[in-house]
C-alpha cells in the first residue's frame, strides 16, 4: 500500500527549544524546526486522490507542456494559496512522468519533468520531492519545506494512471522541561502540511531520553490526539501547535503516571473487564496457561468462523476465527480473548463448538490501554508478552522504510505449544 511505502528525507536545521515551567499549571512555549521523516504507516496518514483535468488553473504558467499532459493540485499549506501545482505525462507503452511546482511560484516550466523514483508493482510508480509549503498566520505568509510522496498505479478499466499524494513529515526539536532535556516532534495525520488540528495531531517525545525518538504505533513515547504527555516529571497537555508546525505550547495538568511498555519480554499491561456474556475476566488470571488476545477494529457476525483462511489482510473481522481455526485442539488450558473495537451485535458463531475457552469483549479501555485498534499477542500465565504483531522501521537507499509484520496462525500455535511444553 501507499502508506507503506512513501517514506521522506530528513532535512537539516534542529533548532534547539528550552521550555521554561514555572510550578502548579505551567505553560511551555517552544520552537520546533527540523523536518525529519515520519515513515507514513506508522503516522497513520491517509493518502488523497490526485484529482486531474485537462487544463492547468488560469494563475499556473506551464509553457514547455505538451503531449497528453494532465494537471492537478497538491493541497498543501493554509490561506487562500494552499496548493502545489503540477502536471504529469503518461504516454502509452513508457512509464509516467511527473513535474510539480516545488518552489510554489506558480510556474511549472522551471521544474524538471522527473522519472519515476522507484517503481513499487507491476505498472506502479513512486516519486518523493520537497514542497516549498505556503502558511498565513497573522497576516504574514511564511514558506516551509515539507516532504510529499506522490503515487501513480495504472487502472486497467480507465487506461490511465489513477494519481495519489500524501505529506508525511513532522517537526522536530529539543525541550528543556524542569531540568530534563527532551527530543520531541508533531505530526499531522492529514496530507495537507498544517499541524494545527489538535484531533489530528501526533506528538512524540523522548521519554527515556535515549536521543532518538521512537515513532512506532504502540510505542510509549508516540501520544495520540487528546492524550496527556507522560512524562517523568509529570503529565502535559498540548494545548496548541501553530498551523506552520514551528510553535507548540504544553500546559502542565498533574502528576507523572507511567505508559506500560509493550513488546516482547515485558508484562502485558493488565485488565479486568466483563465478557458478552456477564462474565468477569482479567487477563492475566493466573488459570489459564496462554492467553492468546486479539484486537480488531470491528467483529462482524457474519464472519466470526475463518472460513476464509487466506484473506484476514482485507477484512480482519476474519482473524479471530481464523486463529482459532489453528488453535484448536490445545484445549482449555488456551483462552482465546477477542477484543472489538466497535459493538459486537447479531450472533457470535465464534464462541461455539471450541475446545478453546473462547471469551468475546467490547471494551474500548482495552484499546487504549494497549494503544491500537488491531493487534495479537501470546501471553503466558505471568502475564508476560511472549509473540506479538510487531511494527518495524529501518533505512533503504537513504529514505525510512516501515512495515508490519502480522502473527500466523502457525505461528501463534507454535508459540502456545512451547509454553504448553514447560
């Protein structure tokens, strides 16, 4: 997917922030500049459609454009200029081309026609470039550099290219917080390159003060919109970040509480809650010799029994049964604990004809004690985490490359039969 694969490149400039609190309800105002990459699946950003004509806008100059050209806009930025122009070239039987207006000057002549990148499937093609980004704020107009990857994979029913784009960087700088430096960032879950949108924003911040700053879904030190920093001097609230993303200010609310850290290793961050069925369960209970926890968006009744045994990556509603289906056997000393995240409603064909002793849960404090929608774990009956889904994140020819590799059923069979052994 495009969210997979679009990646940026880090530009220079960290500028350094010293936050000062003062004590009880403090108020830190910082400055944040370097533009780092944010590998885009793990920022959850979606991508938007590239919407094409035949003609470019009236105020867009392209005077070297010619052949079947298309032009298009890059939302981006803010006020009454929030665009990047551009234009691509698909000519049959060669790979498309595409020019975008980088310096945001109106003219798309004085920009290369650029190749694609990299090519990412059979007639699917990736370019990564540098917008000069437009912002207004206080009546002064300032221009940022943001990363953008554009997508082009070719639809056989139109006979041409269906076009995509998303942004996919954040700001990053240092704070000083009572005495303690920090490495944080803000990222926006939107294509636009605006951060000001608090129900959209992504803060990270170098909470074991490690220097790096750990931007995995699930990680203890990525905090979703609305959620309070937890830090080791206290909690933190972000009360704004400027539209251009170069200002933020952190309020102070209250004492530290610390963030479970979830991985391989470590104990599984404990619950108690009640079953579809009135019955109470905690897990890890001590009874049970594995627990096998899987979280999914939504369970659908009509697709509970894994009938489909190949097809849990398009619809996950299928996974929980599909695990049982590779389970089953092991008996009850296995409790299969399914977690949805939406209301479960109509029958729950999952629950029957187990030897597993199988409990069904909708419970969304279990999704953000465990900080995602989707997800397995095998927990053994010290409650600790011993097989997980695991996100990864490395570097390919210079660019952030991420990924996520998902449990087998196989796998997750594998790892209860070795601690059934002991």
């Amino acid at each position: 997917m495009f969210l997979q694969r679009s990646l940026g490149a880090s530009l220079a400039g960290l500028v350094l922030v010293c936050l000062s609190l003062v004590p009880v309800r403090a108020t830190a105002v910082g400055q944040l500049n370097e533009l780092v990459p944010w590998p885009m699946m793990c920022a959850a950003i979606a991508g938007s459609s590239l919407d094409l004509v035949q003609t470019p806008g009236v105020a867009v100059s392209c005077t070297d454009c010619s052949g079947p050209v298309r032009y298009g806009v890059l939302a981006l930025g803010d006020g009454t200029d929030a665009g990047a122009s551009c234009a691509v070239l698909e000519s049959p039987g060669t790979r498309p081309f595409i020019r975008i207006d980088t310096d945001n000057d109106h003219d798309l002549s004085d920009n290369p026609w650029l190749p694609c990148e990299m090519q990412v499937g059979a007639r699917a093609y990736q370019w990564r470039v540098t917008v000069m980004v437009r912002f207004t704020s206080g009546g002064v107009v300032t221009r940022v550099p943001y990363r953008v990857g554009v997508y082009a994979e070719y639809s056989y029913e139109t006979g041409k290219y269906d076009w995509y784009y998303a942004g996919y960087c954040y700001r990053q700088g240092s704070t000083s917080i009572e005495g303690s430096s920090y490495a944080v960032g803000v990222l926006n879950m939107t294509t636009t390159g605006t951060y000001g949108d608090l129900s959209k924003l992504l803060v990270a911040i170098d909470i074991d003060r490690d220097g790096v700053l750990d931007t995995l879904p699930g990680s203890p030190e990525v905090f979703g919109p609305g959620e309070l920093l937890t830090l080791p001097t206290g909690t933190y609230r972000v009360s704004s970040v400027s539209n251009d993303g170069l200002t933020i200010q952190l309020d102070r609310e209250g004492d530290p509480v610390p963030r479970p850290i979830i991985a391989r290793g470590e104990p599984a961050p404990a619950f108690s809650t009640t079953d579809l069925d009135g019955n109470k369960l905690s897990v890890p209970d001590g009874s049970s010799w594995a627990t096998v926890l899987v979280l999914v968006p939504q369970l659908g009744s009509s697709t509970q029994t894994g009938a489909c045994t190949t097809c849990s990556g398009k619809d996950p509603s299928l996974r929980p049964g599909q695990i049982l289906n590779a389970i089953s056997g092991l008996g009850k000393k296995v409790t299969l604990v399914v977690v949805s995240g939406a209301p479960v409603t109509g029958g729950l064909a999952l629950r029957g004809n187990s030897s597993v002793d199988v409990r069904v849960v909708y419970d969304p404090a279990i999704n953000t004690l465990y900080r995602r929608l989707a997800g397995a774990f095998v927990i053994d009956r010290d409650g600790t985490i011993v097989a997980m889904d695991e996100f990864w994140s490395t570097i390919r020819c210079g660019e952030p490359f991420s990924g996520y590799t998902e449990l087998r059923g196989f796998d997750i069979r594998g790892a209860l039969v070795a601690l059934l052994r002991h």
